[in-house]
C-alpha cells in the first residue's frame, strides 16, 4: 500500500495523528526535503528506508516506490502541507493506478491555513471576502489564459499566492495592474508555523521592498486583501437576531456580556 500524506506546514507537531501513525508504521518513506520539517522523520522505526525526493524525478520516485509496495511494504510519500496544493501528486497516482497498485491520500494542513494562523485572520470575513484564490505567478512553471494574477486581483476577493516570494517587484505590479490599490493590506508569512517563522504586514505597494528589506526570497506565501484590514460585519451564524436550523433567534441575547471577575 502507498500513502501519499501531507505532512503540514512545517512544525511537527501539525500532522495528522493518521499521518504520524503511518511515518512510524513505513517500510519505505520518499519525503519532500525542501520544504517537509526533517523532524518528522524521526517517526520512521529503524529499519525504515528514507529517500529525499529534493534530487530525484518523477520515474525514479515511481521506480523506487512500485518494488517496494509489490512486496507488501508500507511506503509513504510525504508532501509538504496538504498534497492537493502544488503537490504533484496526481502524475504519481496516475503511473501508479498503471501498476494496479493500491494508494490511499491522506491529507494535510497547508500552509495556507497555517498563514492565516500566523496572522490572527480569517480570510472569508462577512462584507469583505467570502472566496479565498489561491494561485501563483507564472514563472517558468506556465499559468493557464485568464489565471494570471492580474485576471484575479479584479475581484478582490483575499488571495494566496504560493510561489511567488522571488517576484514581488513583478507580483505587486500585476496586482496593480489588475485592480488593487497600492494601499491595500498585505502580507507576507515566511515559515509559518516553522520556528523561524515571520509575519511582515505591509501593503500591495511595498512587497518587494518589504521582503527585500527582511532578505525574504522562498518559503514563503503572500497574502492580499481587506481581510487584513479592521473593517468587516459580525456573522449571522452567531447572531442573536437571526434564526437558523439549530437556534431561534432572541434579540434580548444582545445584551448579554460575560461575568467579569
Ligand atoms: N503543498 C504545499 C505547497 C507546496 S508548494 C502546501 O499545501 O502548503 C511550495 C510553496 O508553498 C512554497 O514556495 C511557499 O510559497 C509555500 N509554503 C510551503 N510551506 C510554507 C510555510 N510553512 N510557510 C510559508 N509558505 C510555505
């Protein structure tokens, strides 16, 4: 059987508790070492043979996966964050799916959701944002016609930009283009979650120079959008003045505050 399972944002403990049980049943763990936390691997027993997937190709990680799971071993592929995100994990399925060989996902924490921990934010604020675009630049890795970063900063819905900390002078430009204001918040998380994690605040208009300034140029994820500013409006779910399936509204709940000791 072949796991493909993210391992989370960086810090150890952000993996699944299905993942970690399977880091310490592998035979064979094929692991990211770019950008997957090392530590994790000291959940591997002994005996666990360990390849860092950092040097290797495509084939030579399905040629190094396929004996081993047709001897009944356990392998483990470990992505960075969640695999559905960048991941290039859906060639490696498809070769596999070629061998009859069993796979199961099992997902991670991505670093986006790790982001918004790093900031104290909620990316889908009422009246600000209700759509989160996670994308990248084109860099030598192509983006399809009407996916570039200019098409989505005209709806200025909170976006993610993976990929991309080694092209701000050209990101904020396209942000610009599209339709951002200079002015609009952004951010900058580097690590996050990792020990050496930093957390930038700046604006569209200053994020080169503020990656520049702190010597910023990978792992790391860009955050843009007034879901970074003050402005928002409380949400209905939690309202006492609105009804839902599991609670009738009672506006006299409004006055309620805590008992402050
Ligand atoms: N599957 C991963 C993303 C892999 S692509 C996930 O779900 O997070 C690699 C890119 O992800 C990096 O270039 C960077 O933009 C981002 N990234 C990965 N880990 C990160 C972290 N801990 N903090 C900030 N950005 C991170």
């Amino acid at each position: 059987m072949i796991y493909f399972i993210g391992a989370g944002p960086g810090a150890v403990d952000l993996i699944t508790v299905k993942g970690k049980e399977l880091l310490e049943k592998a035979d064979l763990i094929i692991y990211a070492g770019s950008l997957v936390n090392p530590g994790l691997l000291d959940y591997a027993k002994p005996e666990c043979v360990i390849m860092d997937s950092a040097s290797m190709t495509l084939e030579e990680v399905i040629a190094a996966m396929v004996p081993a799971a047709q001897e009944g071993k356990l392998v483990v592929r470990l992505h960075t964050g969640d695999p559905s995100v960048y991941g290039a994990h859906r060639e490696q399925i498809d070769l596999l799916r070629s061998y009859n060989l069993d796979f199961e996902i099992v997902p991670g924490v991505s670093s986006f959701c790790a982001a918004a921990a790093a900031l104290d934010a909620e990316y889908t604020l009422p009246n600000v944002s209700q759509s989160v675009i996670i994308t990248r630049m084109e860099g030598r890795t192509p983006v399809p016609p009407k996916q570039k970063i200019a098409d989505y900063a005209a709806h200025k819905a909170t976006m993610v930009i993976f990929l991309s900390s080694g092209m701000l002078d050209k990101l904020q430009h396209e942000l610009i283009r599209g339709g951002y204001k200079a002015d609009t918040p952004a951010a900058i998380v580097y690590k996050a979650s990792w020990p050496d994690e930093r957390v930038l605040r700046c604006t569209v208009g200053t994020l080169a120079a503020c990656a520049a300034e702190y010597n910023i140029t990978k792992t790391a994820l860009i955050t843009v959008g007034d879901f970074l500013g003050c402005e928002y409006e409380r949400s209905e779910l939690y309202n006492p003045t609105y009804t839902h399936m599991f609670r009738q509204a009672d506006p006299s709940k409004l006055n309620l505050k805590p008992e402050v000791k």
